[in-house]
C-alpha cells in the first residue's frame, strides 16, 4: 500500500511540475527568439535608412563595422539585385540569401522565426526590403547569429529547471511525510492484529499519529484487544479450575466404584464394568483438559516473551521410543526406528517436544495398525504407520478440539492429543501437519532450528 500510494502521490507532483515548467521553458525560448528578432530588424531598418538617405559613405562604414563587432555577414542590394555594399561571408548567390533577396524586393513580409533553444546552432536570415508599397530600392539581408541567445535560453531554462527540481524534491519529501503520516497508524494497526492472531495478550497500539479517523481505530482496536484477552482468559482459567475442582470428587467417586467391586452381583458386572469404564474416560477427558489449559498458557507465554530453551530431538525422540515400547508389545505393535541425525537442535523445550511425541505415539499405537516407525531428519520429526490412516474430510477435522474418528474402534479418546500436540508446536513457530499413506497416516512435526 505504501508503493502505491507513493507512486499516486509522487505521479501527481511530477504531472504538476511539468505542468507548470513546460510553460515557463517555451516562454523563455519565445522571449529571446523575439528579443533577437526585434534587435536585428532594428539593425536592418537602421541600414536600410542609410540608403534611403543615399548616404552610402555612411552605409558602408556602419555594416562593415557592425559586422566586425558581431561577425555577422550583411548585404545590401538595389532593385537590379546588385550589391551595393557586403560585409562577410555572404553573397547574392547563396542558395538561401538569394530567396530572401527576391522575397524583399517583392515587399513580402519575413517568414517568423523558430523559437531558439539552448541547443540550436545554425544560423538565421533576416531580410528587409528597402522604401515602401511598390517603391521598392532595394534589399537589406543578414545572417544573424543565435549562439547568444542560445546561451541566453539554456540559462534561462536551468534557473528554471532548478526550480522545478527543487519542487519536485519537495513533494516528493511531502510525499513521503503524508505517506508515513497516513500508513503508520495502520503498520501499527497490522502488527497489532498479528499479535492478537499470535495470542498476544492485550496486545495495544499507540494510535497517537494519522488522520483522527484512524487514532479513533487504534482506540477502538485497544478496546476491542482488552475484551478478546479477557474472554481468552476467562475461558482458559474456567477450563483449568474446573478440572482441578473436578478432580477431587472425581477421586471420591472412583474410589468408591472400586470399592463396590467385590459387592456387585454377576448379572451388574457388566453396567459395573461400564460405570469404571466412563469414570476412567471422565478421568482422561479431565487430564486432556488440564493439559490443553496448560499449552494454550505455553501458547500464550511464548507470544510475549520469547523461550531460548533447546533440545536435540533424535534424543528425546529415543527416549519416548524406549518409554513406549512396553505400551507397543502389549498392543501387538512393531514400534521401529527410522533415521536419526543426533546433529541438529531445535528451539522447543525438551518436555514439551516429549508431551507432543507421546501423544502422537499413543495414537499411532492405538489407532496405527501393526507397524510404526519413527525417524528424526534434519528438517522433521516423521511418526509413520500402516493403520487405516484418515480420509482427506477427517484430516482436516484431525486438528480439531473433542474431534474423534468415527470409524475407530477405541472410542475412550479425549479428542484432544492432536489439538494439545498442534497448539505446542505452533507456539514454538513450528508446524504440526498429517497426510495420509499408502497404507496409513504420516504425522510430520517441523521446528525452527
């Protein structure tokens, strides 16, 4: 928008610049070319009164002198084209004094002038005949010199053209104050909304510069930022305090169903067995809840201050392997290990690299087949199985809080491993994404180095 504006504003000035110089040049060209026309033909009449006044010791001497003072060639011709006095290089038989010598003696008034410019060199011819209407004595002609007024023009033209510089360097700095004026509100705007995006929170902007109509914006953009981290922060510790008030009776309540277990007759086994198992589910459902509260408080920490703590990923990725090998055999599940490149290091704590892993594992431990393999490159974490994997509808839903697949057969997930998993890598500017095999799912997990 900057660019544009510029180029708006910056097209405009040069318009109005040259709009306003243009003139001014071909003024000052017209000027001087008539300054040099009006001086010459005076010269022309002053020798063409000598003549009349058949004072030829006097005509002689004045054009031999006037073109020694300017080198300009004069002739001077009676009404049978005969040369009564010539001064320079010039004759009645030059292929363009002879023209002008026949086009005074007939009374036919001079062609006008082209207008002189700093550039122009060649030489002019003045005519003017001698006497009136049809007495007609004779011709008076010159070879004028623009080389003066030339100079005069160019000189002309660069005081102006300065000017016109100068004016244009100042729009284009006004250009450029009115440009910063109007979009720094709105940088400051957009850094604001990429913080609130980012999970920012009561992320402000100054809103002291630009147009009333946008300090009102960045007032009103403050309000809203204070309203929406509220709101963020109600929900966070609403989700947070209701599961750890919920624990407590949760606690009771298992208690006393195990309690019940010698007590329960044959025939209640079943709904007894069913009762454990919601109160386990309630007890997962809560755990995911409380870990979901805590990455959104990771999410929300790492948007204000930035964390510097590292790991080496092929190591924790060992580690979870060797954690999680017991939980595969029991599933009947190869959990085999890929590449590992021990040589890179991420910017992610290693407790939170190892949340996000064990829940990746544990599904594709519950949900991936008979086959998971694990491989740690220089760009990625890559958990792959040979499980039914997910259609391309589910994996865009996979993400998704409470979300679980339909056509798994271990229906006691929380549907919140994924969402928790994809919150903390995006809090550590990575990115947490799934495609689907042939057969299977592959989970990538990318963090910045």
């Amino acid at each position: 928008m900057r660019a544009r504006l510029l180029v708006v504003l910056l097209a405009f000035s040069v318009t109005a610049v040259a709009a306003f110089a243009w003139p001014l040049l071909t003024v000052t060209a017209r000027e001087r070319t008539q300054q040099l026309s009006i001086g010459r033909t005076a010269d022309l009449a002053r020798f063409a009164g000598l003549v009349q006044q058949d004072d030829s010791e006097q005509l002689v001497s004045e054009v031999n002198r006037y073109t020694a003072l300017y080198g300009e060639p004069v002739v001077v011709v009676n009404a049978q084209r005969q040369p009564i006095v010539t001064a320079g290089r010039i004759s009645v038989q030059d292929a363009d004094v002879a023209p002008m010598i026949d086009a005074a003696l007939r009374n036919q008034p001079a062609p006008a002038l082209d207008a002189v410019m700093p550039w122009s060199t060649s030489d002019v011819l003045l005519a003017r005949p001698i006497g009136t209407g049809s007495r007609v004595i004779g011709a008076v002609v010159m070879r004028a010199s623009v080389r003066a007024a030339a100079a005069d023009v160019a000189r002309g033209w660069a005081v102006i053209l300065a000017g016109a510089f100068a004016a244009l360097v100042g729009c284009v700095l006004l250009a450029l104050v009115v440009a910063r004026w109007v979009l720094r509100p709105l940088a400051e705007l957009s850094r604001g909304l990429g913080a609130v995006a980012a999970g920012q929170p009561h992320a402000h902007v100054q809103g002291r510069d630009g147009p009333r109509e946008l300090r009102e914006l960045a007032s009103s953009f403050n309000r809203m930022s204070d309203a929406v981290s509220e709101a963020a922060e109600q929900q966070r510790r609403l989700i947070s305090d209701a599961s750890h008030q919920l624990r407590n009776p949760l606690a009771a309540l298992r208690l006393r169903v195990d309690s019940l277990a010698p007590r329960v007759v044959e025939d209640g086994q079943p709904s007894y067995k069913s009762a454990v198992a919601e109160v386990e589910r309630l007890e997962s459902l809560l755990d995911s809840l409380l870990a979901m509260a805590h990455a959104e408080h990771t999410a929300t920490r790492l948007t204000v201050a930035q964390d510097n703590d590292t790991c080496v990923p092929a190591v924790v990725v060992l580690e979870r392997l060797d954690a999680w090998s017991v939980a595969a055999a029991d599933a009947g599940v190869s959990l085999a290990q890929g590449d590992m490149d021990t040589s890179v290091e991420v910017r992610c704590p290693e407790h939170d690299l190892s949340q996000v892993l064990d829940v990746v594992l544990d599904n594709a431990i519950k949900y991936g087949g008979s086959e998971v393999t694990v491989s740690c490159t220089a760009d990625a974490i890559i958990v792959s199985d040979n499980g039914p994997g997910l259609s391309e509808e589910e994996l865009a839903m996979a993400t998704t809080r409470f979300w679980r697949s339909r056509r798994s057969s271990h229906p006691r997930g929380s549907g919140l491993g994924l969402p928790i998993a994809e919150r903390l890598v995006t809090a550590h500017g990575g990115r947490l994404s799934l495609q689907a095999g042939d057969p299977g799912l592959t989970v990538t997990i990318e963090l910045p180095s």
